[in-house]
C-alpha cells in the first residue's frame, strides 16, 4: 500500500520495512535513529 501526496512533503519520519524472500524468508529492517528494530520469530 502507497499513499501519494498531492503536493510537496516535508515529512522527516523513520523508514521501517518487511519482505518475504524465497531465498531467505522473511527479513526486516528498523530505522536505528527512531529506535526501529526487526525480529524474525
């Protein structure tokens, strides 16, 4: 899901993300400077 802004965005916030890999499964990623984390379970 994506969202679009209309006009220009000055939004600074912290970049987190989940995928699913055929090689490797599942992996993530946390944004350290917003004390972000991943755990695989």
């Amino acid at each position: 899901h994506a969202h679009g802004w209309p006009d220009v965005n000055l939004f600074f916030g912290g970049v987190h993300t989940a995928r699913r890999s055929a090689q490797r499964g599942f992996e993530g990623v946390g944004d350290p400077r917003r004390e972000g984390v991943a755990i695989v379970v």
